[in-house]
C-alpha cells in the first residue's frame, strides 16, 4: 500500500509482489532509472553555472541539433541500465539505431527493453525552464538467448510493463506506473531520496487548461482549429485557460494534476505531428490512461498503434478523459 513519506527505495520493494512479473527485475529496472534521473538531475542543476549548456555540435536523426546535456543524460541512463543485469536492449530519442545488450556471460539472457527520451524539451535548458526524461519498459517478444531485434521495440504501447517520466522544475519529481496506478515521487535534494508525494495521480475528469502551439495555428487541421475556438468560446466554464510550456513532461504534469488537454497535432508543415511514438506518446498515453486520463492520435487510442518504426512520429491528444473526447469530437467533425 502506497503511504505518504514512503521512500522510493521502501515502496518499490513493498509493491514488489504487485508487478506483473515479480521476480525483481522489473523493481531493479526502476531502481536503476531512479538512480540515473539523480546523476541527471545534479547535472541539469547545474546548467546555469558550468559551461555544460550549449549545442555540442552533433546532430540527431531528426535533424536537431543536440545539446551536452542531452547526450549526457543519454549517455547517463544508457550506462547505469547497461552495467545491470536486467536491460536486453535500449532505444533512444537520440541514437539512430537500437543497442544490444548481451548482458554479463554474453548470453541475451536479459529481459526487457527500456526506450528513453533522455532530455526532452532540451531547447528549455538554456532558460532555465523544466526538462524531463521520459521512459518506457517492454518485455522482450523474441527468444531469450538470442540478441534483440527491432520487433522487440516496435511493440504497441498496450503491452509497456512500467512508463514512466522525471520533470526536473523547480522539485525534481519522478512519476511511474507499472500498470497499478500512478504515483508521484519528489526528490530531496539534500539527501538524495525520493519520497512519495503524490499516491495515486489522477487526472481530472475534465479541466479548464488547453496546451497546444497555437503558433502554428495557421497550419493546424480544421478540427483543432474548431476545438481551439471551441476552448477560447465565452460559454459554459469557458474560455479555458492557454498554458503551453513547450516541455513536455511538465506540461503533462501539470494538466494531471490540475485538469487540462495537452495537443501537438498534425500540420500542413509535418504530416505527422512531431512527438514521437515510441518515447514520447506511449508512455505519457500509459500514464495518462493509468490515472483516469486519456491519450489519443486525435482518432484512435495511442497504445493500440502498432508501430513501424523507431522514430514514428504521430499526432498526439492528451490528458482529461472528456477534453480529449471533446477535441476527438471536433476531429470527427471536421469538414
Ligand atoms: P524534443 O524531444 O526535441 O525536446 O521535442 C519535444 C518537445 C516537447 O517536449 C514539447 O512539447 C514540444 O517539443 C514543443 O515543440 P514546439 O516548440 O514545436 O511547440
Ligand atoms: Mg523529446
């Protein structure tokens, strides 16, 4: 049972017996997630004050240009799941391809496979506003012993044993689920523990907040358009409030706690949107659902996409179960 003041480290070992596979492993996953996000955290602290900040001169296979702490964290979460006996593969945001862990004795004999966003929202970094790490945590579908193929990774967000994400705002808070609710934990600082803050998250029913770059409206499709006037309509509750950090994670946080619809949508610039489907969208979509929420493609439920590639990308509706019904129905609607 979750209870407040609880320690990470306590509760992952006293809900040990509720995950789908009890053997450990999965608990070990977690642990090791929590103590990269820690390193990360000390790291993107610190951007401010040390010359880490700043392009560092690469570029990913999206065409961005990646910053260091992007490639440190990546580098972070990569080593700490390598250097443990649990991870068979790993899929990043920022690697063209998949790695291939064959463990200790060389013999595949490692479970899951974990896809990351190491740093996400990294253009924030530089003014010091929220980034966080999103993950997600498969079983393998092919043959222990062998080495890990792409089928392992492109797997529908309906079978992720664990999702979860760390937001590193003004707390740094890790929030996971392992298909049992959704809890919330906050970091101190001062002594490296994560404690439970937030027992099982929800989602409201529905909220007042809209999130969405309405920048790009021009070249938004006529549903969202319709939905965005519907949310700006004097009517009702409305006019909702506008809140778009531009991040994510945070953005996400806080539309789960206080209410709210998270959209990137398609557009006449990119046909698919631009989050990706397998690290951003199905874990955010997992968490969404765990909490009462609801994660959609404007259409169709994410975690029921099954993937094609790596670095899909898909239009992306998440957040208050009845504000994405709303904006799906617009989506429907639309001429
Ligand atoms: P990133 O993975 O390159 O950081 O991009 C993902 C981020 C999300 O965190 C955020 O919601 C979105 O991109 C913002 O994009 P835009 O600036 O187009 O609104
Ligand atoms: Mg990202």
């Amino acid at each position: 049972m979750a209870r407040k003041n609880q320690t990470l480290g306590e509760f992952i070992i006293e809900n040990q017996s509720a995950f789908p596979y009890s053997s450990g492993e999965l608990s070990r996953l977690i642990n090791s997630i929590r103590l990269a996000a820690k390193v990360v955290n000390h790291e993107v602290n610190k951007a401010g004050l040390v010359d880490i900040i700043g392009a560092a001169g690469e570029t990913n296979i999206q065409g961005e240009e990646q910053q260091k702490l992007d490639v440190y964290a990546n580098e972070k979460f990569i080593q700490t799941l390598t250097n443990r006996e649990i991870v068979c593969g790993i899929a990043s945001e920022e690697n063209d391809e998949f790695i291939t862990i064959q463990g200790q004795n060389k013999d595949h004999q490692n479970k899951y496979v974990v896809l990351m966003d190491p740093l996400d929202g990294s253009s924030n970094i530089d003014v010091n506003v929220s980034v966080g790490t999103i993950f997600s945590v498969y079983r393998r579908v092919t043959p222990l012993g062998t080495p890990v193929t792409e089928e392992d990774f492109l797997q529908p967000g309906n079978q992720q044993v664990a999702a979860g994400y760390v937001v590193y705002g003004t707390s740094t808070m890790l929030v996971y689920t392992t298909g049992h609710g959704v809890n919330g934990f906050t970091l101190n600082p001062a002594i490296g523990t994560y404690y439970l803050s937030h027992p099982n998250m929800q989602f409201p029913d529905s909220g007042r907040i809209y999130s969405i770059n309405e920048g790009n409206y021009n070249h938004f499709p006529q549903g969202v358009k319709d939905y965005i006037k519907y949310c700006q309509a004097e009517e009702e509750d409305r006019p909702y409030t506008s809140r778009y950090i531009g991040s994510l994670v945070s953005d996400i946080h806080r539309n789960m706690i206080k209410g709210g619809i998270y959209i990137y949508p398609k557009s006449s610039k990119s046909s698919n949107g631009k989050l990706r489907l397998l690290y951003e969208c199905n874990p955010m979509a997992f968490i969404a659902e765990q909490a009462g929420g609801k994660a959609s493609d404007g259409f169709q439920r994410i975690m029921d996409i099954k993937p094609t590639e790596l670095h899909q990308r898909i239009p992306f509706f998440c957040g208050s179960k009845k504000m994405v019904e709303k904006a799906e129905e617009f989506m429907k609607n639309a001429p």
